[in-house]
C-alpha cells in the first residue's frame, strides 16, 4: 500500500509538472495592467478567473458577457468574456448572475482585454448564484475617459487614463452632445463636459437594446444629458488608412439617458434634499401653480393642483437620481 501510494503522488506530480494548473486570478489581476498600451499582463494565457456579476448579456452570434467584480469598486474591476465558438454556451446565463471561469483565454482584442471562450480550450463556467444587485455606475469625468486626438491619419488618445474603466459600468454627468460621425464606423458622438468645455469623451449605441439606427433617439447635437452611462470599451486598429485607439462609452438601454426629471425642483440634475425641502414647504397646497413658484400647476405628474402624496410618489421614485 505504501508503495503504491509513492508511485500514485509520484505519477501526480509528473503530470501537474505536464499540465500545470491555470492560475486562479481576479477580474483586478487580469486587468491591472502598466503596460503603455494598456495591455493586460496576461494575454495570450490560459487561466481560470473567479469572475463576477454579470451586468449586461449581448445578443448576436458570438454573445459576449460584460463582469463586474464589487471587491473593487473604483477601477480594474470589469471584464467581458466572449464566446468564441458562437455554440450559444452562454444561453443558461442571465444578467444578475455570478459566474466563475475555468480554461479561457486571455486576449487584448482590439485594445479591449476578453475572457475567450472556447471548446478548443476546454473551457468552462460556472454559475455561482442569480439575483444579485446590479452596481450603480461609477462617475468619472468625461477627462478621464479623453476624446482622442486627431492626426494627420489617426485618432490617438493622449494616454491610458481611462484603462482603470475599462469593461466597467460608469457615467459621465451633466453633458451635451455636440457633434457626431466619429470613429472607425462613424458611429461615436462627441460628449462635451457642461462645466468644462475642454472636456470631451466618445460614445456610442452599438449595444444600444432601445436602438434601432446608428444612434439612440435621444442623442441629437444640442442634446442635454444630467447623466450618460454604459460600459467603456477600447478599440484600437486600422481602417482605410487611418489609425485608431480611442475609448467609447457604449450604451446599453435608454435608462442609460439621464434626463432632469421635474422631481428635479431646482433644475441641478440630482433630485435631493434642496428638492425635498422645495417640495416639502408646500406640502398639501391646494393652490400651486406657476405665479407661487412652486414648480408649476401640475408639479409632478398629477394635475390636482395640489402638493400631495402622488407627488411625494414622484419625488421618491427619482430620490437621488443624477448622482449615480
């Protein structure tokens, strides 16, 4: 027995030395990168990932999941994962989902790290439980997902800020739309930081589920927005001569399209308690209408003329939207 039981560890141990283990890394592992072209330090390996919540699912032949790890909230902590082989092998997950990775590959795909997922790598998944609360967006500012600038034959980000975002669930607030037809399939548009001009970002609705044209109904130059989040992604290549590598903000729902609510009372874009205190000196007022300031005859969404618990209805269903 105790010969066999040698000869058994010894066997295991040749075949750990032929067949290593792929390591187990986090969503922060994979992605973390110092690399100038914001490569992660992991393309090209085969690797098991503990995962995260799945925050969007896209349709199409080859359905790619965008992760999220909550461990790291505030950078490095999204993903997406891509099935390769288009064999619908993601059919069983759902948005809400927590999923874990065996055997995917690792790849920086036109600038954009992916989990690829195929059966020549053996690859497999598991789904570690369903319903879990989707993360408000992160805010960032539109600097620091920069707007690339344009050369002689190329569009080319200044640097690698917004890398840390990548594959992340994040909004940009209080932005106008001021021009569009960017990009390698002249689908971005430009997003310009009310509160600083100089500030701009790309954004696009390719992933867009509301959308049925090159861009969403709700995006026309002079276009406001308290707030415009998706998921960011990078694209670098070569089209028709010219180069790119340029990050855009990608839509995925017309929820995605912050627009000032009139719960907003005092028109800042976040409904808070400046709004609650306007609301709340005029509670139960009978008589509200434009002429005694109180925001209108119809103040929400009721045409009673009367500040009351419909509107209180309206005022918490907005509570501290444009802030997140």
């Amino acid at each position: 027995m105790k010969n066999d039981r040698t000869i058994a560890i010894a066997a295991a141990a040749v075949l750990a030395a032929a067949y290593p283990l792929a390591a187990q890394l986090s969503i922060y592992q994979i992605q973390y990168t110092t690399d100038p072209a914001g490569s992660s330090s992991y393309h090209g390996s085969i690797v098991d990932c503990r995962g995260g919540i799945v925050l969007y699912k896209s349709s199409g032949s080859r359905t790619r999941l965008v992760l999220y790890d909550p461990d790291y909230p505030d950078g490095w902590s999204g993903i997406m994962a891509k099935d390769l082989d288009g064999a619908g092998v993601f059919a069983g997950i759902n948005v809400g989902d927590r999923v874990s990775f065996s055997n995917v590959e690792v790849e920086d795909f036109r600038g954009t790290t992916f989990l690829q997922f195929t059966n020549a790598n053996n690859a497999a998944y598991t789904v570690i439980s369903s319903g879990n609360v989707l993360p408000r967006p992160l805010i960032v500012g539109a600097d620091e997902i920069a707007a690339p600038a344009q050369g002689p034959a190329s569009w080319l980000v200044a640097d690698r800020t917004a890398e840390k975002y990548e594959s992340m669930f994040i909004k940009v607030v209080d932005v106008r739309v001021t021009d569009a037809g960017y990009g390698k399939a002249y689908d971005n548009y430009v997003l310009q930081s009310n509160a600083d001009p100089d500030h701009t970002c790309w954004a696009s609705d390719y992933l867009n589920d509301d959308n049925t044209q090159i861009y969403h109904p709700y995006v026309k130059p002079g276009s406001d927005f308290c707030g415009v989040s998706g998921i960011l992604e990078q694209y670098a290549g070569n089209s028709d001569g010219i180069e790119y590598d340029y990050y855009q903000l990608l839509t995925t729902g017309t929820g995605d399209f912050t627009i000032e609510q009139q719960a907003d009372i005092d028109g800042d874009c976040v409904v808070d308690f400046f709004d609650y205190a306007s609301f709340s000196r005029h509670w139960l007022d009978d008589s509200c209408d434009a002429a005694d300031g109180c925001g209108g005859a119809d103040m929400f969404q009721d045409a009673s003329n009367m500040v009351d618990e419909l509107d209180l209805m309206e005022l918490a269903m907005h509570w501290l939207e444009g802030r997140y």
